[in-house]
C-alpha cells in the first residue's frame, strides 16, 4: 500500500473544497477543474477540456463485460455510483450515499447494520466514511464501504486522480481527520472496474 503525502495533500484540498461548497459565492464544482490542473501536471491527462472529457468517459461510461458474462452491460460509473448484482443475490458496486438514500427511500435498501474493518473504530458521528451492511432488492452486500455527506463532484475528483496515478496499489491518504485506503482496481481495457474508501483510523484533530 502506497502512502502518497502529494496525493494527500491534493485530496485535502478537494475535501476543504468540497466541505465548503455550501457558503455564498463557492462553487463547488471546482474540484474538478483542480482535478484537471493536477493531472495535467503530471502528463496523464490531455490538456484541452473536450479531449479530457472524452478521457473521463472513456474511463467511467464505456461499456465492457464483468467477469462471468459475456455481456458488454457494465461500466465504472454504473458500478461505484449506482449498483450491480451478482447472479441476482449478491450486490456489488453501490459506493455512494446518494444512491443509497433513495433507494433506501423508495424501499429497494435494508440497513442492516455498520461494520468496521479495524475493532478499535466507532461509528462515524460526523458520517463522512462508513462500511455499511445492507440489502439491495433480492441481494446483499455484506460489506460496502463509501463516503458520506459529499458531493459527487468530490468523489469524481478525487477517483480520477486516484485511478490515472502510476501505482496500480491501494493508496493510503491521510486528510480532515481520517486515514483513508482507496481501493482502486482497472480493467485491461483501462476502465474502471471499481474504487472505494476503506476507514483505516481516526487522525488526532489539529490544535
């Protein structure tokens, strides 16, 4: 596991930016083009806007076949931000708190409980990070972890910074007051397959 202070540095960035995003005059939407300005830095991204578009879709929206089908039917994006299924009973994907919530909302999730990976953590009271228990329609997923309370702008960000960097290992980022794994893994077509946050430990508040 690579534990990367740049990458660090540039998620805490994202992260004030996006904590922010709610008082007057912020624009959220940023994080992004922040993304954008970092990548291109580091030359894995193309400088004009309209190809770095089609690069992202490339990565995200493109169409490939999961293992056990020979079926074009899934993407990245379907994967971490909406959710799939395994022979209809197990869950796979579903990373983010917004599809959660409606799901949740219309009847289709049961919360079953947290579940940590480390016994010496609690639950998140500020519910920024979780790893949840839950059922989604006739699956389950037994643990899935995502971040809470953050826009998908901020998980945008910072999945395509995590995903085009050079190391194909999970990276350990430390920002706000968490110590984060983000598991990242790709496909031979260089699509994402999937990428989440794992709580490693609460970081002592600054003084």
């Amino acid at each position: 596991m690579e534990n990367n202070t740049e990458l660090s540095d540039i998620a805490q960035i994202l992260w004030d930016n996006d904590v922010n995003r709610l008082q007057p005059g912020i624009d959220y939407k940023i994080n992004l083009q922040i993304a954008h300005r970092y990548l291109i830095k580091k030359r894995t991204v193309k400088v004009n806007k309209e190809e770095f578009k089609q690069q992202l879709y490339d990565i995200w929206f493109c169409l490939y076949a999961r293992k056990g089908s020979s079926l074009p039917d899934s993407s990245g994006f379907e994967h971490v931000f909406v959710s799939e299924t395994r022979g209809g009973r197990t869950v796979i994907g579903f990373h983010n708190w917004i599809q959660f919530y409606l799901q949740e909302k219309l009847g289709h999730v049961v919360y079953k409980g947290y579940t940590v990976k480390n016994n010496r953590l609690k639950l998140d009271e500020n519910k920024h990070l979780i790893t949840l228990h839950f059922s989604w329609k006739k699956g389950v997923k037994m643990r899935g972890s995502c971040f809470m309370a953050v826009s998908p702008e901020f998980e945008f960000a910072l999945y395509i910074i995590i995903f085009l960097s050079s190391s194909s290992q999970p990276h350990k980022l430390r920002f706000s007051q968490y110590e984060v794994e983000i598991v990242c893994h790709r496909n031979k077509y260089k699509n994402t397959e999937t990428i989440y946050p794992i709580l490693l430990q609460y970081l002592p508040e600054a003084s």
